[in-house]
C-alpha cells in the first residue's frame, strides 16, 4: 500500500462512516421526492466532507435484462461502502470523484 493510501485509512474513523450510513439510511425512507443513489451518495459525501472524512462516490452503467443502459451510484470511504451497496455489483466504473488535493 503506497504511503498516501496508508495515510488515508488512518485518518478513517469508522464511527463517523456508521452514523453517515445510519442517517442516509434513515431518512432515506422519509423523503417525499424520488429518493436515488446517486442524491444518497452526494448527500453522504457532502456529510464525510463536513467530518473531514475521505471518500470516493463512484459512478457505474451496465445493461438490464432488456438491453437498456442503466446507471448506478455507491459511495465508498476506505473499505466500507456507505450508500448504493445492495446493487453495485455487475456496473462497469465510468467514473470516481474524489477530494480535491489542497
């Protein structure tokens, strides 16, 4: 593990991951507008960003059954994957957003 990983898992503090998952899972539920992966996973980010947690949300399309394009969004903070679990497997990455380097 490069010296940048290992400094970034130390900074992880998994209690914060847990009540981040714990919220968006929670008002998940309660929202009365459509309710997608990828608005959980902005909304996770934005929460970590505010802990000073890092996080990566990434971005995945795959084809249905039916051959149409489909997308999907899961938020990951080092090895705990905090919104979009249940569905990620099978997506082909397009594209991870990280924090800026200051």
């Amino acid at each position: 593990m490069e010296q940048k990983e290992k400094e970034i898992h130390k900074s992880i503090n998994t209690k914060i991951l847990n009540n981040v998952k714990w919220a968006i899972d929670t008002v998940s539920r309660f929202i009365p507008w459509k309710n997608t992966c990828l608005t959980q996973g902005v909304a996770g980010k934005m929460m970590l960003k505010q802990k000073k947690q890092p996080s990566v949300l990434i971005l995945g399309v795959a084809y249905d059954e039916k051959g149409k394009l489909i997308a999907h969004a899961w938020l990951r903070a080092g090895d705990m994957i905090i919104t979009g679990a249940k569905n990620r497997n099978g997506y082909t990455i397009i594209s991870a957003f990280t924090e800026r380097n200051s």
